[in-house]
C-alpha cells in the first residue's frame, strides 16, 4: 500500500469534492422548487413596491416622475 502515488489520492479527493458539490446543486434545486411550489413562480416584473433601496419618487400625471423645481 505504501507504494501507490499520490496521484490515486488526489484523484479520489478531487472526484469527492466533484460529489459533494453535486450534492449541494441539488439540495439548491430542490429549494427552489419548493420556494415555487410555496409562493408560486417568480414573473420577472420589477415592482418599486417590493424594492426597500428604491428611491421615493412621486409620479405626475403622464407616468414619468415628477422632478422637483427649486425656487430661487
């Protein structure tokens, strides 16, 4: 047994790390199929309701964002 290479060994280490993050992509897989499943698929819309970092901006009347004058 002392005879083999170190070669067998990193080979058995490098093939065990392969596993082990092949386990974690699918544990993650699963995750998210069951976040879908609980509150249903993600539709891509960006709302500024649901942003906490979006600025206040109030909105005119033609949809664009009002900018605020400054009086001199």
């Amino acid at each position: 047994m002392a005879g083999r290479s170190s070669t067998t060994f990193k080979k058995r280490q490098k093939e065990l790390a392969r596993q082990d993050k092949q386990r974690e992509k699918a544990a993650k897989r699963e995750q998210r199929k069951q976040h879908k499943l609980q509150f249903g698929p993600d539709d891509g819309i960006y709302t500024p309701e649901e942003d906490p970092f979006a600025p206040d901006m109030e909105m005119d009347g033609d949809g664009d964002a009002a900018e605020e004058r400054q009086e001199s």
